[in-house]
C-alpha cells in the first residue's frame, strides 16, 4: 500500500498512513464530486438549452448560480469552520449539495434548476475550504502546498469526470436519471467524512463570536491579502467560469466540433487541469528550496493564461485546442494563492483567510460566467454564437489579467516584504 502512495512526500506517507486515509481522502471525495459538480453543464448543455429553449444569457445564469450561493456562502464559512471545525460543517452541507441534486433532477423549469444548481453550490461551498481547514489541523504547514497541489488534482478528476463519462451516462440513461444517481452518491460521501474522520480536539478554547468577526476584520483589511485576492479574481474566476461552461459552446461554434468527440477535447482540457494542480504544487515546493518565490509561479501561471486567451480571441485556429490546454492547466497555479496565505496568517485564522479568498474567485466566476452570456446574446448565428462574439469576451478577460498582474507586480512580486511575517492575530 505504501508503495502506491508514493506521490506522496515519505515524510507524510511514514509519519502517520492512517491521516491519509482518514482525513486526506475522505476530504478528496467532497472536493472531487465539487468539481465533478461545477464542470457537468459543460457537457448537458445541449440537453437542457433543447428542453428549456434557453438563451444564452439564461443559460449562464443558470449555470452560475452554483457560484453564487457558494461565494456567498463564503464569509460565514469562515466563522463556522474555525468554530465548530472542517468535518462536521462538510458534512453537513454535502448533505445540502444532495437535496439540490435531487431538485435538479425533477425540475422543470428554469426557475426549479437554477434553484436547484444554487443549492449544490451552496452544498459544496465548503469542499474545498474545509479540506484545506482540515490539512492545517493534521499536518505540517511546510507540506500544505503538496497536499493543496494533490486535493485539486483529485478535483481536476472530478472535472475529467464531469465529461466525457458523464456525456456516456446522460446519452444512456438520461441526465434526469444521472442526477438521481449522483443524489445518493453525494450522501455517501457525507457519511464517510462524518464515521471515517476522526473529531481533533480543539487545543485552544473556542473563540467568541466577537473575535471571530475580529478576525475576519483583520484579514479583510490586510494589504497582501487582496493583492492575492486580485490575482484570484482575474486568473483563477475566469479559467473556472471559461472551464465549466463557455469552452464547450466555444468548440461547438467555432470549430465546429460534434457533442461526442467534444466531450473528448473537454476530458483532454481536464486532465491538463489535473497536471497543472500537480505541476504547481510540486515546483513550489522545490523552488523555495533555491530561493525562487512562489510569487513568481503565480505571475508565470497568470501570463500563460492571459496568453491563451489572446491567442483564442485573434482566431488563430491552428493552434486553438493548445490554448486551450494551456489555459487548463495555468488555472491550476491556484494552490500558490492558498499557500501564500497560509504563510501570511496565524493558524487560527485559516477558516476565514481561506473563504474570503474563494468568496472572491467564485463571486467573478459567477460575473465572468453570467457577462460571457449576455456578450454571445449580442453575436447570435445559426442556433449559436459567433466567434466574434467569444473574441470580445476573451480579449477583455486577458485585459483584465494583464493589468492585475501589472498591479500585483508592483505591490508585492518583486518584494518579499509582505510575506516575511505571519499575521499574529487570534
């Protein structure tokens, strides 16, 4: 067994197996029906824009509202992690993310699913920030940029998942159906966090409602903090809003690429997602070591994507599926954010340092999302959008990376300043 978790540093795999089993995969599963999740009307699209006759600017709308609900459940996810902890709060909103799932399944309207999705996204909002919690709690913190690296990988699988499999069950049993299932999956998973994962006590007493909105307050007003936050919001909302919808209308459009053989390109794009989450994970960890920042991945990952979207607005077919491909996997610098984070802050305000950040990438995944759909409404052709249209749309969203990169730079990139001293509150 140990062999076949060799991925793993040995120091993590021999210093306690039992946590990888017991609290690291367990985790994994939440974050990897999250993705799973966030990605799959990427592929059902056609079916509910036929059944509902959908325009575009619905369409998104109704895709994005999981990004509401989660971003919006971000902020108070911070306060309830860091008081009542990672496994008890994941749990029970998997169980939410189920009830949205059966919703969807029988809904009928566009009103019933978009409800629907915005009770899965509010279902999953803690996924990813609790598994994080969770890791702070059970391992090192030198470790933490591996193991984020390896949680989103195993969400890139959920995404890889999310396509050309999903694409096979709605095509054979039916979307509806396929949700049915998922309904009682997602349940599963919340039982094995609440039975597999083991309760830590708490080694400080639990703070107050007051110092836990101090806390907040202090990350929120923090300098670095939205230097970050600003890179998260331009990089990392755009890939996730461009990944779990609008790139497969884009292959269908403009290439021309039919349902099935598109789920393949989709599958291919995802698990270029999975090598970005391992890449950079794994080079932050190692170039640290030769005194190179992680600061200087995150603005490398940045430019990639920046770059992809430049060579996909000036259609330049060509070279098309590529940019795509390195779009996905430059989305996947994202670990960098959370681990400079975690140097920033004391461990006591990890809850609420990690949700303010994601609060902030899905609140732009949801506006990139929802504005991408009322710029194709305007270049309709031939029961889909022109490629025009997609230009625009991705030329601005490069725009806007560029220009936070320059900020960024300036700030913090080219200074070590603001990351030397871990904030000391709490």
């Amino acid at each position: 067994m140990l062999s076949s978790l060799g991925c793993f540093p040995p120091s993590i795999i021999y210093r306690d197996l039992r946590l990888i089993l017991r609290v690291f995969l367990p985790f994994c599963l939440g974050y990897f029906l999250s993705y799973l999740y966030r990605v799959v009307n990427a592929v059902i699209f056609r079916d509910l824009v036929e059944e509902l006759s959908l325009p575009a600017i619905t369409l998104g709308l109704l895709t994005a509202a999981y990004f509401v609900t989660f971003a919006l459940a971000q902020l108070p996810l911070g306060l309830v992690l860091d008081r009542f902890g990672p496994r008890r709060v994941n749990a029970a909103l998997i169980a939410v993310a189920a009830l949205g799932a059966y919703l969807f399944s029988i809904g009928t309207t566009a009103m019933e699913l978009t409800i629907a999705r915005g009770l899965i996204g509010l279902g999953c909002s803690a996924a990813l920030m609790a598994s994080i919690k969770a890791f702070i709690v059970w391992f090192p913190l030198s470790q933490q940029p591996v193991l984020t690296g390896w949680l989103l990988a195993i969400g890139g699988l959920g995404a890889m998942a999310g396509t050309a499999p999903v694409e096979w069950l709605a095509g054979t049993i039916g979307w509806r159906h396929m949700f049915a299932g998922l309904t009682g999956v997602t349940l599963l998973v919340g039982f094995v966090l609440i039975v597999v994962v083991p309760e830590r006590k708490a080694i400080e007493a639990p703070e107050s409602f007051g110092k836990l909105i101090d806390g907040l307050r202090y990350v929120l007003t923090d300098s670095y903090f939205w230097a970050i936050a600003l890179m998260a919001i331009c990089a990392q909302g755009a890939g996730i809003s461009l990944q779990t919808l609008w790139v497969a209308p884009w292959l269908r459009d403009v290439l021309g690429i039919p349902r099935g053989e598109a789920s393949l390109y989709l599958l291919a794009m995802n698990g270029s997602l999975v090598a970005g989450f391992l890449l950079f994970g794994q080079l932050t960890d190692r170039l640290t070591r030769f005194g190179i920042g992680p600061e200087r991945l995150l603005v490398i990952g940045v430019i990639a994507e920046a770059i992809s979207l430049l060579v996909l607005a000036s259609g330049w077919h060509a070279v098309a599926i590529a940019a795509w491909i390195v779009l996905h996997l430059s989305v996947g610098v994202s670990p960098i954010t959370y681990a400079l984070l975690s140097r920033r802050f004391a461990k006591l305000l990890t809850g609420r340092t990690a949700t303010s950040a994601n609060m902030c990438v899905f609140v732009a995944a949801f506006a990139y999302q929802f504005a991408i759909g009322a710029v194709l409404d305007t270049r309709p052709a031939g029961g889909g959008y022109a490629e025009a249209g997609y230009a625009m749309a991705f030329a601005a969203i490069a725009a806007l990376q560029l220009a936070a990169l320059a900020w960024f730079w300036h700030r913090v990139g080219s200074s070590r300043a603001l990351t030397q001293q871990p904030g000391t509150i709490g």
